[in-house]
C-alpha cells in the first residue's frame, strides 16, 4: 500500500519529527532552519523591511507548467519583488488531509524547494497540521514571505501621472487558462501552460533601466483589469489601455471565447505590469525583452486625465469598454 500521511504525523510526535528530519529539512537545508527552534533567527541587511504572506488552494494541486508548491514559492517571492524589495526569506505552513499520498507531498516539497533556489530565496521555517478527511481538499499551502526595500523602490501609487505608461511584461491569461483547462478536461492542440515564475528579474531589469518607475504589480486573481483599477480607485486619473496591444495567445483567447470569460480578468503568475513616466517607457520595454520571461513586454495604455478612477479599452474596431472590478469569482481555486 502506498504511504500517506496520517492525523499522527501533526500531533507534534514521533511522526511530525520523522516528517520534518526526513522530508523538509533536507529538501530546505539551511543554518535557520537547521537551528531546530520554534522560530527563525534572521540575519537582515540593512533597510526597510517588506513582509508578506499568501494561502494556496489551487486545484488540481498538479497543473501543466506547476504545481502548488511552486506556486506557493513565487507567489510570495512576486508580491516581494513588486514592492520593489529582495525576497530573502520565506515560511511555509502545510494544511494536510488526512490520507494524502506520502509521494505527492515529496513532490511538491521538491518543487517548493527548487523554485527557492531558482529565486534566492531561504524557507527558513515552518509548520505541518493534519486534518481529518473531507476538512481540506488534499493540500493547503501557507507562505509568508520577508524582503529588504531596494534603495530604488517605486515609490507607488500616489507618484502616478498623466502620461505615464502603462507596460506589460507578456501574454495575459495563461495561468488561469491552464488551470480551468486541466481541471475540465478540456483537450488543447496547444500545450499551454501556466506561467508560474519569479518575476524577480524582470523586477531588477526594469528598475536598472529607469528610475522612472512609479508603481509595479503582478496581476494574479482578477487579472490585469483588476490590478489596474486598483492603481485608478479613487484617484484623480483614468487608464486608457489599447486592445491590440495586448498580448494574448490564441490557444487562452480560443479558450475564453469558447467559454465566455475575458483574458483581461483572468489570473496570472508570472507576469510583471508597470506603471512607467513616458520618457523611460521604451527603455523599460526594452530591458524586459532582453529576458525569457518578459520577450513580449509591450505598452499597453496610458494613464490619462480623462475619466478619473476608471479603466477603459479602447477596442480593436474603435470602440470603448470600461473595465470594472472583477465581481463574482470567475474561476475559482486558481491559486
């Protein structure tokens, strides 16, 4: 029979400790946790320090181009780096069924741990409970994540004007599209894939380029519509996006066509949206194309005067459409 993980292994005995000294500690190696104390003992170069956290309830836990546990990695290392900070250090606290494969904990321990060192980060502490079966869809995952302020942070939203630009580092969609593909069955002549990954570079490329930057973000649940009326609530500007600037692939617009939904609010993990002054717009771009991740940065709009608070699509026949907020929850359980 294969081996899964039982109430005993969050009791706090014998077999958490096994689970820890056997599992964790190797596939997370490093001085902090090695210490063995109830909390990590941090050594924090000097600055201001960004600190975060994010749950993970992903279904299905496996996804083409992921997993939950590189979710759970990047979307805290992401949230991190937008605010203009290096991610150091992160926790992770697992929410377990009763029940669960022993395997597939191994492997999203190993995908949790490789998706650190891609992004330089530690996972320096932690937590495992147990649940009865049927309390949690197999796997929740917790991380929370701490950074230090770069010295050429953004300085956000209230440092926005009229003209600015507005820059996208890539094809909107494809996380979300993914994931409803996969858990529906859907078949695609494509492989599309999530776009789970450290924006971490893009970050550092964008913020050498210019110091012109005013504001970073990465568009997760509620998509890039979403993000960008989080930049105009109540403020005294509009954003104006031009619709054949978007980068979407065929196989996410096929998608959503076929099912009704919007790429503009469907969620991403691996995208970086800037809001950048107009003179350093084209340099940004630039420097983001010079990376994997960011090949089809593009502008996309422009913040305006018209229109305060408002975000609106000027559309490929000409037209105009405001975008709201998402309402509703359009696809759920995509992170």
């Amino acid at each position: 029979m294969e081996k899964t993980i039982t109430l005993a292994h969050g009791n706090g005995g014998k077999l958490t400790h096994e689970l820890i000294s056997s599992l964790f500690l190797p596939a997370f190696r490093n001085p902090a946790l090695e210490a063995g104390a109830d909390s990590a003992l941090l050594e924090l170069p000097p600055g201001r320090v960004v600190f975060t956290t994010d749950s993970h309830v992903v279904t299905p836990l496996f996804f083409p181009g992921g997993d939950i546990g590189k979710l759970a990695v990047n979307g805290t290392v992401n949230d991190l780096a937008v605010m203009g900070a290096r991610p150091l250090y992160l926790s992770c606290g697992f929410i377990i069924e009763d029940g669960f494969a022993f395997s597939e904990l191994e492997r999203v321990t190993r995908s949790m741990a490789e998706a650190a060192r891609e992004a330089g980060v530690q996972i320096v502490t932690g937590d495992t409970k147990v649940v009865e079966k049927g309390a949690v869809d197999g796997l929740f995952v917790n991380t929370s994540g701490v950074g230090v302020l770069r010295s050429d942070a953004p300085a956000g939203v209230a440092s926005i004007r009229p003209g600015d630009a507005v820059i996208l580092s890539g094809t909107i969609g494809d996380h979300g599209m993914a994931i409803y593909a996969g858990r529906e069955g859907i078949e695609l002549q494509t492989s599309l894939q999530s776009d789970c990954a450290a924006i971490t570079p893009l970050v550092e490329l964008a913020l050498s380029a210019s110091a012109g930057i005013r504001v970073m973000r990465d568009p997760t649940r509620g998509g890039l519509a979403t993000t960008l009326n989080e930049f105009t609530s109540r403020r005294p500007f509009g954003i104006e996006l031009d619709e054949r600037a978007l980068p979407v692939r065929e196989e996410v617009r096929g998608v959503c066509e076929l099912l009704g939904f919007d790429p503009l609010f469907v969620a991403n993990e691996g995208k970086l949206v800037l809001i950048a002054s107009p003179d350093s717009a084209e340099a940004v771009v630039e420097a983001l194309r010079g990376h994997a991740l960011g090949r089809e940065a593009a502008i996309i709009g422009r913040v305006t005067e018209r229109a305060p608070g408002r975000v609106y699509l000027r559309t490929l026949v000409g037209g105009e459409r405001i975008l709201d907020m998402l309402t509703g929850d359009m696809l759920p359980r995509i992170c």
